[in-house]
C-alpha cells in the first residue's frame, strides 16, 4: 500500500495542498478502507457500449439516502442480472473518490439481486419479532367505540382508498365527522410519512377512532405498511385503529398491530360507524316506551289503588249488611247476646239500606 | 353530553319506569329527563350533518 505523501506547498508556517494532491490523499486513504455488502434500490441506471462503466445510483428506500455507484461494463454484463430501476440489491464494494472531480463513488466487485424471497425472509423475521415482544397480541386489542365523536382517515392523497372509504362512512352514517390526513402511501418517503401523519391526527382531537386506508397494490407497494417504524406507531397509537390496507389475501403487520382489520372499505366503515337507521330506529321505539311509560305507571298505581280499595270493602260490615245481615243498636250499643235487651224497649236496627226503630217483643 | 352515553341514560330511565318501580313524583322526574336525552341524541344525529376536514400535513422531518 501506498503511503500517504502528498506533497503540499510552504507559505509561511501554512501547509497548502493542490486540489489534485489532495484528492489523491482523500483516494488514496479511502483506499484503504475494507471491501463491504451494502443494500439499496437500484436507481438512475446508466449504461452504454462505449462507456467502459456501467453507473447507477443506490437508493435507501428508508430515508432516500443516495451513493452513486460503478462497475466496469464488462464485470455488469456478466453478472447477466438484467437489473432495472427500482431493484432491491446488495453490493459488494469499497469506497473509491472520482479524483478529477471529487466525487465518492462506490465501486462495484458483485452485485446480487435482493428479491422477493429474500423481502419475504426479512419481513418474516421482523414478524416474529415483533410478535414475542407482544405487539400482535389479541389482549392488547381495544374496542372501538359505537359512537366516534371524530374518525380519523390515513390515506394516501391521490387514493380512490380515500374516495371509497368516505364514502362508505357517510353512506353509513350521514352525521359522521371526519378528519383526513394525507400522505405517502408508498415508496421510502411512505413509512416515516405514515408514522408522522398518525402522530399528527393523534393530536387533532376528539378523534375516537383511525382507519389506515389503502388499495391494493404490489407485494412492494405495500411494504411501507409492514415497516418497523409504522407497525410499532400503530401498535403504541392512543386511539384505536382499524387497518383496511391492500386486499383480502394482502396481510402487510400493520393489519397484525391494529386493534382490527377491514378487508373492504364498507368493512372498515361497518367498524368505525353505526347505522344511522338502526339508530335513528332504536331511538324512536325507547321514545315509544318513554312516552307510553308514565301512564303505565299510572294505570298499575290505578290498578293497585282498586285491588285494596275492592279489599277494604271487602273487610266493611257494609258489604256483610249488602247480604242480608243487619246491626241490632241499643241506644247506640252493638246488642251481640238476646238477655241485653228487655221486652218493650227501643231498638234502632240498620240494614243494607236504610234502618229503622222498632220494640222488642220478647226475648227467647 | 355524548351519544352513547346519553342513549344509554335514556334506556335505563325507559326500564325504570317500566318496571313500575318508581313512586309518581320520581316518575314524573324521570320521563322529563328522558324527554331531555331523546332531544340530546336527536339533535346529535341530526345537526352534525357530516363534516370532512382535511388534516394539514407535518413535513416529515
């Protein structure tokens, strides 16, 4: 290995080196650094016959991050990988600096094709682990509330999700209020664009309830909703979420985190509302009952008032006169025994109806 | 008041007053509130006629 000599010019006590010599330092240190994998998204690729290079650029599909990389044409060619914009790969390399215009640039010795396999490994791999920290399991589901105050809508900005979503609510329940957030729904912008709208309609308030809302789409459009970052914002957000994301058969882990999942836009909007008939219905049979309630009451108050009112009657000497019986009064005394009166006094005897005097006779 | 809450108050009052439990002075007391809780849910069901607002997104940072 070449050491570093770089000759610099004296002024004074100030080393000065040529912008030449110092790149040639810059390159000749990078040069020294181990040869490494690094994983991206093939972008921007550029190859021609007469170039002796082929150029692409690699693409974080986090958070954008670029390096442009190289690879000597004849080396690409017989890689026979037939790579396109947009592929996942891994690069094997090390850093090297375009001298004349000091640029760094990763120089390619392999590249091997990151494919859906190997996408289905990783996923598969974050599943599980996110799985034994318990982030799916079915004790952290919540309830959604029957009657959300505000729904919250996450869903991309251009999406016919959107469209389907609210419609299906206000056909549902006219009365519904809704607050939608738009954002990426896919590429690497997507998952932190996803976590911060999420955060955002947490904070808009009254909001009961978050559906997350996209159409279906490729395996790769819809990883953003199985990215760590979104998966654990959903599984830790305040307020309940539903996930209606892709199709049916479409199971991205953020349908595995949210308290439920919708396959339909209809279905999401069967959880998030309730029928505005039904209630609208139900509403008006209680009011039925209230409104018929108090003469009920009256009428069994009523009833009861003539159940002891027959009874007391019952009970009366009135009622035992009414069947032919008759109280026999001496001045005023009831005369229960014959011997308490004498022939020729005054007795007062009172019948069912009416009473008279008259004179006893004899006594047996 | 909310909805839920308020229908639910409304459907307790119903049952009470139904099961003849309630002495007239309460009763009456009762059917006034419940008049109250139906007028409550209705006028949520009818006044908030449907509104969407769109949420200003955060630049992500």
């Amino acid at each position: 290995m070449v050491s570093m000599k770089v000759e610099a010019e004296q002024y004074g006590d100030r080393k000065v080196y040529t912008v030449a010599a110092f790149n040639r330092g810059v390159a000749a240190w990078l040069a020294r650094l181990p040869t490494v994998w690094v994983e991206g998204e093939v972008t921007e690729l550029r190859r021609q016959q007469r170039w002796q290079s082929v150029f692409f650029t690699l693409k974080d599909p986090g958070d954008g991050a670029c390096l442009p990389v190289s690879m000597p044409r004849g080396q690409f060619d017989a890689l026979r990988l037939d790579l396109g914009n947009g592929e996942r790969v891994h690069v094997y390399g090390r850093p090297e600096l375009f001298e004349a215009r000091g640029d760094l640039r990763f120089r390619a010795l392999s590249i091997e094709r990151f494919g859906l396999g190997d996408h289905l490994a990783a996923l598969e791999r974050l599943k599980q682990k996110l799985g034994a920290e318990g982030l799916f399991a079915p004790e952290r589901k919540r309830r959604l509330p029957r009657f959300p105050r505000r729904v919250g809508l996450l869903t991309g900005n251009d999406a016919a999700a959107k469209r389907d979503v609210l419609t299906a609510i206000t056909t549902r329940f006219p009365a519904a209020r809704v607050v939608v957030a738009e954002t990426y729904v896919q590429g690497p912008r997507a998952a932190p664009a996803l976590v911060t709208a999420l955060e955002d309609l947490c904070r808009a308030g009254e909001i009961d309830v978050i559906v997350l809302a996209r159409g279906g789409g490729s395996f790769e459009d819809l990883l953003p909703f199985s990215d760590e970052r979104l998966v654990r914002a959903v599984a830790s957000c305040p307020v309940p979420i539903v996930s209606a994301v892709g199709h049916e058969q479409d199971t991205p882990l953020t349908d595995l985190a949210a308290d439920v999942r919708a396959s339909t836009p209809s279905g999401a909007a069967r959880l998030i509302v309730p029928d505005a008939d039904e209630v609208r219905e139900r509403l008006t049979q209680t009011r039925r009952r209230l409104q018929r309630a108090p003469l009920h009451l009256l009428e069994r108050k009523r009833a009861r008032l003539d159940g002891a009112y027959g009874r007391l009657r019952a009970l009366s000497p009135r009622a035992t006169l009414e069947r032919g019986y008759a109280i026999v009064r001496d001045r005023g005394r009831i005369v229960r025994v014959a011997t308490e009166v004498a022939s020729g006094e005054r007795i007062d005897v009172e019948l069912g109806q009416g009473s008279f005097s008259a004179t006893v006779e004899e006594i047996q | 008041m909310r909805f839920e809450e308020a229908q639910k108050e409304l459907e307790q009052i119903v049952q009470q007053l139904e099961s003849g439990q309630a002495n007239l002075d309460d009763a009456i007391k009762l059917w006034e509130r419940g008049e109250e809780l139906h007028r409550l849910c209705l006028e949520q069901l009818d006044s908030a006629q449907g509104k969407i607002e769109v949420l200003k997104p955060t630049e992500p940072a």
